[in-house]
C-alpha cells in the first residue's frame, strides 16, 4: 500500500488575543500573546518530528484584521518555518480579510512576496499539490463575504433573510464547483482535500461567539460531506468536532478548533490540531492536543463560615495553581463579608505562582429587606434593633440572646 500523505490542519490561531496576561518586557507585547505563539511553536515542533508533507491553515491568524507589525512579524516566522516542513496553505478566514474588497488582507503579504510552497487562498479554488509523498488535490473555500460573494447582486431591496439566503446559495455553489475541479484534478489517483472557513449546519459554537466580525450563516452538511472529498478541513469554529463521526459513509469533516483558550467559556476545552494521514479515498487522523494555558474557576461557600479567610485559604492550598489563569469566586453574607481579610488571600495568591488572577468576585447574598411596617419614628429601641438583627441575617438563638442583653440595658436606663 502506498505510504499515506501527512497533514497538519490547524485553524483559528488568532495572534494578538491579550486578555489575562500583561506585557512581556523582553518581547514587548502581551504574555498572553506569547501564549499562542507558544501553541504555534509546539505543533511546528510535532509536524516537523513527524514529517509533515502537507500544511492546511484553514483560516483566521489574528484577533483583528489590522494586526501590529510585531505581531506579523512573529506570525510570519512561523509560517516560513512551516513552509520549509513543506507546502503550506494559508486560507483566509473572516478575521483576516477585510470588509472593503479592494483592501489587503492581513495574510496577503505572503502572496505578494510569492514565497516558495505557500499558497494564500483567498478566493475559491482548487489545486492539485505536489508533496514528497504524492499528489494531493487541495480545494480552498474562504470565509463567505457577502460583500465579495454578492457583489454582482443588487441587495438594497432584499431583506437580511434574503440576503442570508443569497449567500447561503452563492456558498453552495462555490463548494459544488469546487468539488467538481477537484474530481477533474484527482485524475483517480490523488487524494482530495477541502479546507474550508465557514459554518456547517449541526455544528457546536465555542466562545469565538464573543469575537466574532460580522454576521454568520450555515450551510448543510451534505455540501461537502457528500462531494467526493476525502477530507474535510475546516476552520471558523474553535470547539474541536468531526461533524461526521459515526458515518462510515462519509468522510471525515472535522473542525480543528481554536490552538489556545480565549476566555472562561472555554475552560474545560481542549486545544489543539489535528494530524492526518490522506490516502485516495481515505483518511485516518487523531486530534493532538496542546499544552494550553489553564483556565480555572474556583468557588468558596463563606456564607455559614467563621473565619472566610481561612475557608478560602485552605480552598486555594488544596489546589495546583501555578501558572494558571484563575477566576476566584467567594459566597458571601453581609457578615461574613466584613470578616474576610482581602490582603491575606492576595499574599497567598502571589505566592502559589498564578500566572494571572482573571477577576476575585464576591457574591454577597443579601437577604429581603424587612418592611418596618411603622415609621422608624413609631418604633421602639428594641424594635428598631430587632429589625437590623434581621437586616444582618443575625442567627435566631444569637439574636435573642442580644436583644435580651438589650432589653436589661433599656430597663436599667
């Protein structure tokens, strides 16, 4: 059997994410962002160990369209070291190109400088590669803009439902050409491979949600499932998934994921790339995971506590908090609250070797304010002091005991 074509599909890299970090002085920029370089660097390390034959980026290299020059500059280290493993296919996703058509992309530099085995797709169309190992037939579908998908259409009169339905159309029937170039291409002997940055319909959204540039639509399934590709590589959504799993009779379509965690909704997440080896009219592949920063929450009840600060000490102690991203959130009452040393819990943090605290939220809970029923004018001494006992969530047998050492004070006056 002919020995199979390795594959590296990465996607969604997005250089220049900075939250939960501070800047690196030795590089000048965020160390959240040499975070990601980092992910960059040790799937590079795994593609060249193993011999990759053919990259797939399938799309969005930065966090915006208009990245700083240090980091392209860091990007594109990556990408020429990559590019001499072997070709490599840099696909533009929705974060890398611009809305103006006639603008550069954020990764069109490379095509401009028409470097040696890359390839930057930012139009759709396929190819036929050659590798160490073979042929394979590459097809590229960038991100869906509407402004460039539908620029021959009129859509100042059209809804947004049918300017949705519009794209959603012109997208199939860029995939079904696609498809069709690459059953030409393949000639029977080369395997084929689509990358792709849009949205399948069924799949599952992760936090790119929350940093998403302008609005999203789906296609079904069987436009690339169903088209003669061998396997499906795409990018745009960061949550790891094979839309196909379970289905001998498609080929796998998987979503790589994001390579690095971008906030709190992704804590449990992993992260990583996937390793593919392609043969004509099949593909076996495994997700690699990366060595992601540590995204954790940590909650502490200190509504029933004597001593909150202790309680969440011994809460922190129990866990391995070194180089991790914490989120610290401590239950509260009014009481227990004005019993809780800040400072101490800070020390402590500083010494366990967090990489960064994401945020110490108290959440006090306040019970319903009581009604005086009266005017405070109308009350008693001994009501008035009874209903802040009740304010205070003071307990029932400490209360009594309280108001009955008030009550011999108020007596004796």
């Amino acid at each position: 059997m002919q020995p199979p074509i390795r594959v590296l599909h990465f996607a969604d890299v997005h250089v220049g994410m900075a939250n939960f970090g501070k800047t690196d002085p030795q590089r000048g920029i965020s160390s959240r962002i040499v975070d990601f370089l980092a992910r960059l660097d040790e799937m590079i390390d795994f593609a060249e160990a193993h011999e990759v034959d053919l990259v797939v980026f399938a799309g969005d290299a930065f966090r915006t369209r208009s990245p700083n020059p240090t980091i392209q500059r860091a990007f594109a280290e990556r990408v020429l070291r990559l590019s001499r493993l072997a070709p490599t296919l840099l696909l533009a996703g929705n974060h890398d190109l611009p809305l103006n058509a006639a603008k550069a992309s954020s990764i069109e530099i490379f095509d401009t400088l028409a470097l040696a085995g890359i390839w930057v797709a930012q139009d759709y169309e396929t190819r036929r590669i050659n590798t160490r190992r073979g042929d394979v037939v590459l097809g590229a579908a960038p991100y869906p803009m509407r402004g460039r998908l539908l620029a021959h259409e009129d859509m100042r009169a059209k809804t947004i439902a049918e300017q949705d339905e519009a794209l959603k159309l012109a997208l199939t029937e860029q995939l079904a050409m696609l498809a069709q170039q690459a059953q030409t291409l393949a000639n029977d002997d080369a395997p084929k491979l689509l990358a792709g940055h849009f949205t399948l319909e069924g799949a599952l959204w992760g936090s790119e949600r929350g940093i998403m540039l302008g609005r999203d639509m789906a296609v079904g399934l069987d436009c690339v499932a169903g088209a003669g590709w061998d396997y499906v590589a795409l990018g745009h959504i960061h949550q790891h998934q094979n839309l196909t799993h379970g289905r001998a009779d498609m080929p796998p379509v998987v979503y790589s994921g994001s390579i690095e965690r971008i906030d709190f909704g992704e804590e449990g997440a992993a992260k990583g790339f996937c390793w593919v080896e392609l043969w004509q009219g099949q593909a076996e592949w495994q997700f690699v995971q990366l060595n992601a920063r540590k995204l954790l929450t940590i909650e502490v009840d200190c509504r029933d506590s004597l001593d909150p600060t202790q309680t969440v000490l011994d809460a922190l102690e129990s866990r391995e908090l070194r180089d991790v991203v914490l989120r610290l959130r401590i239950g509260l009452t009014p009481a227990s609250e004005a019993l809780l040393n800040d400072g101490q819990i800070q020390r402590a943090l500083r010494r366990s070797g967090i990489f960064h605290l994401a945020g110490l939220h108290k959440e006090i809970e306040r019970s319903a304010r009581t009604r005086l029923g009266k005017s405070a004018e109308e009350l008693t001494p001994l009501e008035l002091l009874a209903r802040y006992f009740d304010s205070r969530d003071v307990e029932a047998s400490r209360r009594d005991e309280l108001l009955q050492i008030a009550r011999g004070i108020v007596d004796d006056a």
